[in-house]
C-alpha cells in the first residue's frame, strides 16, 4: 500500500510539469522529479534527463509533434495493409488517397 501511494505521488509531480508557463519552471520541476523519482522510475528518469532541453522547448509555443507522429504511424500502417503491392507508384497514390480526405 504504502509503495503504491509513493509511486502515485511522483507520476502526479510529473505531470505537474505540464501546468508549467515557462520552460525554466518546468526545467527545474523536471529535474526535481528525476532527482526524486528517477529512484523509482530509472528508465524514465534517464529518458527525460536525455531530452530535458527539448521537453522544455514545449513550454516555448504549447507546440508538439503529435501530428506528425500520427501521421507517420497512419503511414505505417498503410505500408503494412498494402504488402505486396508491386511498385511505388501503387503506395504512392493509397498515400494521397488517405490523406486527401
């Protein structure tokens, strides 16, 4: 019980992160966090101190990728539906045809 509720109280100050207005606040949040729960959270507390600059660049222009990201991922699956098509030109036009609606 007692691991639950610690774990639970450093994902919430994770997140608070994004409560942030400017990218030096949530810089020094961030690093308070990974200095905290990266105890408990190795792997994510190495993956955000690796990106840290480009995490607080968020706070900038409130901008993300998500967009591209779900386009490459619609893109995807659109190669893995059309195995087997014989030529570029075939994938090229299921493209168009997907992202022109």
């Amino acid at each position: 019980m007692y691991k639950r509720q610690s774990t639970h109280g450093h994902s919430s100050a994770a997140s608070d992160v994004y409560k942030r207005q400017d990218s030096r606040g949530a810089e020094r949040k961030l690093e308070k966090w990974i200095r905290i729960g990266g105890i408990l959270y190795q792997s994510s507390a190495s993956m955000i101190r690796k990106h840290l600059s480009g995490i607080c660049n968020y706070f900038e222009n409130q901008t993300t990728n998500g967009l591209i990201e779900g386009m490459n991922t619609k893109i995807k699956l659109i190669k893995r539906i059309s195995y087997g098509f014989t030529n570029f030109e075939h994938l090229r036009l299921k493209l168009f045809a997907c992202f022109n609606s």
